[in-house]
C-alpha cells in the first residue's frame, strides 16, 4: 500500500510538472518522499533484514504488533519503484 501510495504522488508530480505547475510538483514529489522514509523507518525491520508486511498500532497502549509473514506485498516496494 505504501508502495503504491509511493508510486501515485510521483506520477501526480510528474503529471504536475508536464503542465507547468512547479509548485504542485514540489507539494507531490515532497509527500512522496515523506511515504518513502516513513516505509523505510517504520517498515523496514533489521532482525529479518527486509521490509514487514504490516505494522499495526494500538494508540492507547503505544504498542504495535509487527506482521512479519513474507508475502506478495512486498513486491510492491520494487515494483512501483520505490527502492
């Protein structure tokens, strides 16, 4: 999901640009950065050394449980370019 996230804020700032809207393209291109090290921080987990599946969070306990189950999803990560 955040790959494909990823993937949609460049191509919005790619389109942004083609039409002349520098501005729009910056705010674009920004965000997609923003999606790509928060993936990066909070996706990537050293003791498996690859990215999880999925992070879920508890706000009232500040706890998160960590998905570690190697699926299809990850293949987002490349696919739609984001590393």
């Amino acid at each position: 999901t955040c790959a494909s996230v990823y993937a949609g804020l460049i191509a919005a700032a790619k389109l942004a640009s083609a039409f002349g809207k520098g501005k729009l393209y910056e705010t674009f291109y920004k965000y997609a950065q923003e999606v790509k090290e928060a993936t990066i921080t909070h996706l990537y987990d050293k003791s498996v050394n690859r990215f999880l599946t999925r992070l879920s969070c508890e706000s009232n306990t500040n706890t998160c449980e960590l998905d570690k189950t190697i699926d299809s999803s990850i293949y987002g990560i490349w696919h739609f370019g984001m590393l």
